[in-house]
C-alpha cells in the first residue's frame, strides 16, 4: 500500500484513536479536574495525530524527525496521565487505552527513526566543488608551510 496522505499512516490512525479513547475515558471525570487533568490528558493525546500530521507534511527529514519525536513525547504523557488518572480514581483502569497509547508511541518512534535516518544519509549526489586552481589569493597553490606561493 502506498502511503500519499497522513491518514495512511500506522501511527496516525493509531494516535487518532488513542486521541478519540482518551476523550471517551475522560469524561467520567470529576467536573473540577475539567481545567486540570482532563484538560492536560486530552491536549497531549490530541498532540499525537497532529504532530504526525504535521510531520508528514514537511519536506525535511530532520522536521518530520522533530515533529514525530514531539508525537512520541506525547504518548508518553498520555500514559503517565492514563496512569494517574487511574491512580486517583478518576477512571477504570483500560488496558485497551493503554495498548493503544504505547503502540502509537511506538509506531511514532519507528516514524522519528526513519526520518533521522533520511536526514544522514544524502538524498541527492552533490557534485563535488570546483578547483580553484590558479586563482590570486587562494591556498591550495601555496607552500603550506611557508605561506607563499609556490611559483615565487
């Protein structure tokens, strides 16, 4: 399959739903952590579909690394926040949530890895520099040791 838009991509389709989970879990929430916790959990998971998007739509590779790396980042977040959140008792503990928030970090890490990769490794043969050979001032035709010309 050929991936010509964000929406094709694994970790997309993955932080989406994780988004659309985290939004479904929250609201069994107490109505005060609205501006606190839930605001922050939901941000992050929102945060993970977006940054892939953006990602995808830049040209260069270390953008697209930086922006998949900020999806990954926010998975992560999503899981200490799934965690607290189950911890205070906010939420029934969801396996299903948690599958979901580690694989879309995962699948943005594979996304951070490819885009690194891409940016060390030249995309395009560059030609090498012309030789300047000959020119008034320039160092390659002098005495490396002497700093003079080596016709003089």
């Amino acid at each position: 399959m050929s991936i010509i838009r964000y929406e094709d991509l694994d970790a997309w389709q993955r932080g989406f739903e994780t988004a659309i989970a985290v939004y479904q879990w929250t609201q069994r929430f107490p109505a005060e952590e609205r501006f606190g916790l839930t605001m922050q959990i939901r941000r992050a998971a929102a945060s993970i579909p977006a940054n892939i998007a953006e990602g995808f739509a830049r040209r260069k590779p270390k953008d697209k690394a930086r922006l998949y790396n900020i999806a990954e980042g926010s998975a992560e977040e999503v899981s200490v926040f799934v965690r607290l959140g189950t911890a205070l008792g906010f939420g029934v503990r969801s396996e299903s949530l948690e599958k979901l928030v580690k694989s879309a970090a995962m699948l943005a890490r594979c996304l951070t890895d490819s885009a690194l990769a891409r940016a060390a490794s030249p995309s395009v043969a560059r030609p090498a520099p012309s030789p300047r050979e000959g020119r008034e001032g320039d160092r390659s035709s002098r005495d490396p040791g002497s700093g003079m010309r080596a016709t003089d």
